[in-house]
C-alpha cells in the first residue's frame, strides 16, 4: 500500500511566452485552496491525503488540472465549487466526478 491513499497533483505551470496554461488559469491558487480544505477537513497525512504541485503536465488545452493517483484520475475545474465537489466526492467517498473527469 501507497503511503497515502491519494496523491492530488495540481498542474501550476506558468508558461512565460503567454500560451494557455494551468498557471494562468489559477492552478495555484486553487492548490493553496485544495490543501488548506484537505487540513481543515483533517484528511491530510499519512494513509490519507497529499495535495502537491506539478510542473506542466502536457494537457495545457484541457487545463486547468489536476491528477489524483493512485486511481489515475484526472480532472479540470473551473472554480473552488469543482474543487470542494472533488474534494467531497473522490477524496472522501472514493466516487469519479464525471462532470469533471478528462479522459
């Protein structure tokens, strides 16, 4: 077993010549988001949650993303409703957000 259930990485790439990307579109902000919601809701830690950064992950046209492994999800957002909805949903009842999921 993995030492945490899920490892959440979010795509904040800021590309410097002004092409669509993860950074531009907030990538950041809602990483800072996700990761104080994961330790406000405690499911941080050992054998739960991990919200990391990720450089560019290739996917800059379907951005903004974020990949939650070990499940190899992946999923775009718009604003912190789809983060808290993947939050509840993925995070802690282990369901896919279609809505959201890229494939």
């Amino acid at each position: 077993m993995s030492y945490y259930k899920y490892h959440v990485f979010f795509c904040t790439n800021q590309r410097e010549d002004g092409a669509k990307c993860c950074g531009a579109s907030g990538g950041q902000a809602m990483r800072d988001y996700a990761k104080r919601k994961i330790k406000n809701l405690d499911l941080n830690g050992e054998g739960r949650c991990r919200i990391n950064t990720a450089g560019c992950m290739d996917r800059c046209d379907e951005g903004p993303l974020l990949a939650i492994y070990p499940d190899a999800v992946w999923y775009t957002y718009v604003d912190e409703h789809d983060i808290d909805e993947i939050i509840e949903e993925h995070l802690q009842h282990g369901r896919i957000v279609e809505r959201l999921q890229l494939k």
